[in-house]
C-alpha cells in the first residue's frame, strides 16, 4: 500500500468482493474491513462493482455486507457519471466502473482493495492500494 496520505476507509472493487465469497481469501478479507471499521474508518462499494461480482444468493458473505449499515454503496448519478466520463478521458481508461472505483476512493481519501493494483494506478498513481 502506498501512504501518500492517511486513509480514512476502504473502497472496494470487484475482486475484493470475489475475495470475499471466495475460500481462500475470505478470513482475510474479512478481517482488513473488520480493521478498517474498527479504527473508525468507512466502507464504499460503488452499485458498478457489485454488479459485476454478484452472482447470486449462494454469496452470503457478500450479501451480508451489502446489507450492512457501515457500508456506503455509492450510486452513479448525473454529476458522477460526467466526472467519470471526465476521468475516462483524462486517464485514457475505458472501464468505467475501474474509474468510479478510483473517484469514490479518492473523494473519501480510502485506500482501495484490489485485486488489479495496476489498472486503478493508471487512472489514479497517487491511490493508495492494498492487492488482495
């Protein structure tokens, strides 16, 4: 992880919610957000990202955390949607939902959880990532 800056919370992208249904890496997983909450930090997942990892009722973890109320699941308004496209263009990244990770990151001063460290570097070298 890089400390260009002190985090205050965690965003996470799809591989981290993989990680999280998945049985190899769910102990850990688990244990990063029950840090993260623990020393007051939040949690944003944005709407694009559980898209794309869920699967169906059988993730309970994931649906377990979803539900929780210490989780900010971040919408794609009008507004978001223009920055987004905005950053898009800027980074030269076409994945849009890489690219909302990387603006509710940065909008919350988070760290992300990723399992790709190097696309969300291009679109934002300063985020501090944590690979999973």
């Amino acid at each position: 992880m890089s400390n260009s800056w002190r985090t205050t919370g965690l965003t996470l992208d799809t591989g981290a919610l993989i990680a999280l249904d998945h049985p190899a890496s769910a102990i850990l997983m688990q244990a990063r957000l029950d840090e993260a909450l623990r020393r007051g930090g939040s949690i944003c997942i944005p709407a694009g990202v559980i898209a794309q990892a869920w699967r169906g009722a059988r993730q309970v973890r994931l649906a377990r955390l979803i539900r929780s109320r210490d989780v900010d699941i971040a919408v794609m308004t009008l507004s978001v949607a223009r920055t987004v496209g905005q950053m898009c263009a800027d980074s030269g990244h076409a994945d849009i939902v890489d690219v909302h990770v990387a603006l509710c990151a940065r909008e919350r001063e988070h760290a992300v959880v990723t399992s790709d460290p190097d696309d969300l570097a291009r679109i934002d070298p300063a985020l501090p990532l944590i690979r999973i």
